[in-house]
C-alpha cells in the first residue's frame, strides 16, 4: 500500500536501529482498515493519483510540485479531484502542477516565525512529532536536512503526505510514519532535532511528553516546542475543564514562565523563548480545502479576545531548548 523499504533500510545503518524490528507491525496497525473505515477510500485516492514528471520542486521557500506547463488541462483536473478526496487539508499551502492547496492553516506564517531561531538543520536528522501531513517536514528538509522522520496517528493525513511525495519523487529522504512518540524505543537518544508544535497542549500527560521528547534527542540536540500558552507568571496554568476553542482534547495551557520551568525541571538546559503570537483568523480559517468550522467560529461572538467558551483566546509560543 504505501512503500517504506528505503526507511526502514536506512534504518538498519544508523542510530535509529533499534527501532527497526518493531516498526514495521506499528505501520501495519497504524495503517488498518479495520481501525479506520475511510481508509480504503483515501489509499484508493492515493492508487489514482496520475504520474506527472515534476520539472523542479522547491522546498526551500514554500512546498511548490513541479509546475503548470508538466501536465494538460485534463490531467490536472484529474490530479485536482484526486486530491479533494482527501479533504480536509489542515496544514500547508501547497502548490502543486499549478493547482493552489489553500490550507486551513498558514503552516508557512508559523515557520517562518520559528526558523531564524534554530540551530542550522543542515544534516540534520530529524524528528517532527504530530507533523499533520508533513508539511513542515518538507521545509525541514529544504533547510538541508539530512533525513525527516514525521509521526502523526492519523492515517488520512499520511495518505495526504504520500500524494505529495509521489508527486514529488519518491527518492527524497522523508518519511511520514502512522504512528505516536509513545511508540518510539525508550531513550533512543538519536535525534539531533526535535520539533513538537501544535501537540503539548493535547498531552494528558505533560511531563511525561517532554520526558518522551528528551529521551529521543541525542546528548545536545534541540527541542523546538511551539504550544499554546496563557499570560501569567510562573506556576499558572490553565486547565479548561470542558473544551477550548471548541477543542474537547485541550489539557493544560501553561504561562511562558510555566513552561520554561517545566523545561528545566525535566533536565533541558537553557530553555527560552522565541516567539510568542495571538493566532489571527488570518492563520487559521475555513477554505475550499477545509470546509468546516475554523478558528472564527471557535471564537466568543462578541469578543475576540474570548473563545467561544470564555477563555483567552488562542497564544501560541515557541520554547528552544538543548537536551
């Protein structure tokens, strides 16, 4: 169905070989029917995407597929309908063949927020936990990584992925796998980046998340975590009781000085804070590619500043820090 043999052979030769003999039944339970009743029809999708010899690809300042003039008006109109079966597109944009994959979110705006901020990725190997369809995972490696490992559970946004890595070129070193970071090999200490953005606030289990992200980054590696985060000082947190934003999954939404205390607490070394922003309705909205509620409903009627539950509305900060 989806072919990871040149993962898995990488795997057998580099610091990730532990991982090997396991990983293979964690594809194959992350990929099962039985599981997810929709499945047949997104690898169905992804069985009918045409071939389209890309003439260039550019990861380095935005995930753009070859180019109008590689395909004809009915092909690509083939190629637009196979990718609508897998609406919705949360993270992105994409252009692909002259076709605009207009995401719910602007994964770009929030990249490029976090990237001045990092370690050089060049040669990298990389972890993106909770990567969606794996859209950062692309920029990852235009910044010159030397492989990009993405872990998501959803199997419709690993199908998205594989559409564009077919499109793409399968030849890329990049890989998104149908799996959680509990899956990972306990203290595999392999990774010289890891990025969690989007995914500490959907942990029932704070601390054990970071101990999880620590235990997988080699001795130095970095810790990019982006979370949604509340004002205050240190030790406030807020835990919503009912949902958040319409979120039934929110479970704690720390101060910046909460999280960076939590950060020290779990042995990081020189945690800080790069960037902290109010998610506009400009980031975050419905599209011809995700029809359904977004942020502008998820927000109080009457004010703004509110959720429609009456929390602050939505912070996110981005937190460096080195294992």
């Amino acid at each position: 169905m989806i072919d990871y043999s040149n993962l898995l052979a990488y795997l057998q030769q580099s610091p990730l070989q532990s991982w090997v003999d396991r990983l293979p039944q964690q594809i194959a339970d992350g990929l099962c029917e039985k599981r997810y009743g929709d499945l047949h029809k997104w690898t169905a999708a992804l069985a009918q995407l045409p071939l389209i010899k890309s003439s260039r690809n550019n990861f380095l300042d935005k995930v753009e597929i070859g180019a109008p003039e590689n395909c004809d008006e009915q092909t690509r109109a083939q190629l637009r309908q196979t990718l609508e079966a897998l609406i919705p597109w949360r993270k992105g944009p994409y252009w692909v063949h002259g076709i605009h994959i207009d995401t719910e979110w602007r994964s770009d705006w929030k990249w490029d927020r976090v990237i001045p901020h990092l370690a050089p990725l060049q040669d990298r190997l990389i972890l993106d936990v909770g990567c969606g369809n794996g859209y950062h995972c692309w920029r990852m490696l235009g910044a010159g990584a030397q492989r990009v490992i993405g872990i998501d559970p959803s199997p419709r946004f690993v199908v998205q992925f594989h559409m564009i890595k077919q499109l793409a070129g399968n030849n890329y070193p990049i890989d998104v796998l149908p799996v959680g970071i509990e899956e990972l090999p306990e203290k595999l200490q392999a990774f010289d980046t890891i990025f969690s953005m989007g995914v500490f606030y959907h942990r029932k289990s704070p601390m054990d998340h970071l101990r999880e992200l620590k235990e997988a980054l080699r001795p130095g590696g970095q810790l990019v975590l982006e979370t949604l985060v509340i004002e205050g000082g240190p030790g406030e947190v807020l835990v919503p009781e009912g949902r958040y934003a319409m979120m039934n999954n929110v479970w704690f939404i720390p101060s910046c000085d909460t999280m960076l205390g939590w950060l020290r607490k779990m042995g990081f070394t020189n945690p800080r804070v790069v960037d902290v922003c109010a998610t506009s309705t400009r980031e975050q909205r419905s599209t011809e590619w995700m029809k359904f509620h977004s942020l502008p409903e998820f927000l109080h009627p009457d004010n703004p500043a509110l959720t429609a539950e009456g929390h602050p509305a939505p912070i996110r900060a981005v937190f460096v820090a080195e294992a």
